[in-house]
C-alpha cells in the first residue's frame, strides 16, 4: 500500500471515530427538589456516551431503589460511610419538606445505596471494607449472597445480571463498558482527607448496642475522592468530602489532568475561601460542579445571595462554576465545557 493510500485510510479511520469522541457526558443532579440545589443534595448520575451509567453517593435526596428518576443504574459509587452519603436517611417522597430542610425518613437497616445497588444490578465500586459492608446489605435484601463482579483486564461488562462487587483500596482503578463498545469508562480511587464512621443506625446489635453505650463510632476503611474517565476523554475528579490536600495537586491536576470538578462545600471540611483555593490553584480544572452545599442555595433555580455558595463562586477565577440542579441534565465535553443544560 502507498503512502497516499495509508493515509487516506488513517483519515477514514479517524473520521469514523470523530462522532463518538464528539458525543457527550451527560450529568444529571438527583436533589431534594426539583429545580434546586439544596441542603442535603449529594446523588449524581453520569452517563457515558456509551451508555454505561453511574450513581455517585445516593445518600437522603432519593427514594430509595424505587426513584423514579434513576433509570439504569450500571455502577454505585460510594465516597465515604457518614450517613449522608450511604444514606441512612431517604426522601418519602420527592419535594418533600423545604430545600432548606428537607423531610425525609429512614433507610435503615439497609441504606439508600444499598437499596439502589440491589434494585438495579448495579457494580459496588468503593474502598472494599465499606463495600463489603454494602454488600452485606444487598445479601440482606436478597436473600443471597453478593459475589464478585466477573472482570477481564481490570474491566467488567455492563448491564449486569445481578448486584456484584468491585472493591478497591485507594489507588485502584477498575474499568466498565457496555458489550459492543470499543472503550470502558475508567473510575480511579483517590485519597480524601475527612471520615468514613458509618451511622449507628445501620449497624445490628451487639455491635450497635456497645457503640452507643460508649459514644464511639465505627470506621469502615479511608474516605475517598474519584476520577471517573469517560469514552470522550472527559476527566472528572468527584471531591467526595475534604479539606485541602496536596495531592489534589498532586494526584489529581499533575497525574490525572482532570478537566471537571464535582465539588463538595461544607463549613466543616471546605468552607468557600478553603474551596476557592483548592480550585484555583491546586486542582486548576476547566470547570467546576458545585454539590453537598449544607444550605438551601437556590430560590427558584437562582443562586441566593448571602450563602457560602455564593461566596464560593465570587471567590473562583478564570472558570465556569455551574450548580447541582436538581433534575438538570448539563452536557460535557472531552475538555470539560458544558455544551447543554448550565
């Protein structure tokens, strides 16, 4: 074959290819109510242009397995233990109570993502003495125990035809795609500086018992942040909760180069000056998600003056900062700008 010819076939090649790189990360915020971003907020769901879908920390603002807003749920990530985030609490019903104080229910004894990972089929990807609790919770719920996901190379094929998981320490990373993609989507553990106690409310007896009689807590391993890579090149770093640390530079903007930030506020971990700076200068992505805010944000989809969101976003320069809507889909692409939906 001739120079021309190799080269002509290259371009066919890459032509070919160009549409599926172009295609999208869509992003859907799963909050309390429709069209805010408010105090418990934190569910997420990510959608690979390949079909592959993720849920990210369901905590109190679902339903439970029965959301109806879940759709397919393909892979449950799971941040840390707190309550709030496996979610020891759940909505009984959307639009329930006020944005800034949200009513909702227990989801003991099994929790909101373990409900969600047993109803869907879905992947437990998560630090592995937390997903072996979660596990746990599945096998209750289903009467069976919870195996291994089945994997070749690091990488599992979804849909799946019942709950598996796929732990990691941190540092790991595990791959999954759909049957008939050429590429997986690619979610990396890395490190979080915070907690991972899990509430008291999910635990039996005699463990519960003794805990409570002595005001102590259970730790279920190390808090961790992600790096999920998408099929379009899209690079996203979910914070999970922190404070500051080095390898937000380190890790996350020298070795991952992520593009987008899911970003969790909290005066008690990341208050907005704290926030601002891990933005601007150490994770320095094209973009940021503002999520976890601990306050009502929005009235009527508009940020409210006066919160520490606010403060947050008047602190960040030279990028887009683009609120936790719930229930709005925004559009990414393989550089981190939004294309639809901010």
């Amino acid at each position: 074959m001739n120079k021309a010819a190799i080269r002509g076939a290259a371009l066919a090649l890459i032509f070919a290819c160009a549409p599926a790189w172009a295609q999208n990360v869509k992003i859907t915020p799963l909050g309390s109510h429709a069209g805010e971003l408010c105090d418990r907020d934190r569910a997420t769901i990510f959608e690979d242009p390949t079909g592959v879908r993720i849920l990210y920390d369901a905590g109190h603002s679902v339903t439970g397995g029965d959301d109806p807003r879940l759709g397919n749920v393909h892979v449950v990530l799971l941040s840390h233990a707190h309550g709030d985030h496996m979610g020891d609490r759940k909505l009984p019903q959307l639009d329930a109570g006020s944005c800034a104080r949200p009513e909702t229910i227990s989801a003991a004894p099994n929790s909101t993502t373990a409900e969600i990972a047993a109803a869907k089929n879905a992947a437990v990807v998560m630090i592995a003495p937390m997903g072996a609790f979660i596990g746990k919770k599945i096998e209750n719920i289903r009467g069976k125990p919870t195996g291994q996901c089945a994997a070749s190379g690091g990488e599992s094929v979804v849909p799946l035809p019942e709950p598996c998981l796929a732990t990691m320490q941190l540092g790991g990373k595990r791959g999954m795609k759909t049957a008939d993609a050429q590429r997986a989507v690619y979610i990396t553990t890395v490190p979080a500086s915070h907690d991972s106690t899990v509430s008291r409310n999910l635990l039996t007896d005699p463990e519960k018992a003794n805990l409570d009689a002595n005001g102590a807590s259970l730790s279920l391993g190390p808090p961790s942040g992600y790096v999920i890579e998408f099929t379009n090149g899209l690079k996203v770093y979910l914070s999970g909760d922190t404070g500051i640390h080095a390898d937000m530079r380190a890790i996350v903007h020298d070795f991952h180069h992520a593009s987008l930030v899911q970003l969790n506020l909290g005066q008690n971990a990341l208050p907005p000056e704290a926030a601002a700076y891990a933005i601007n200068e150490l994770v320095q992505p094209a973009a940021v998600i503002v999520s976890h805010p601990n306050e009502a944000v929005t009235s009527g989809g508009k940020l409210r003056p006066g919160t520490r969101t606010k403060a947050f976003v008047d602190q960040v320069k030279s990028r887009p900062v683009h609120l936790a809507i719930s229930g709005r889909t925004m559009e990414f692409d393989g550089a981190g700008k939004c294309v639809a939906g901010c």
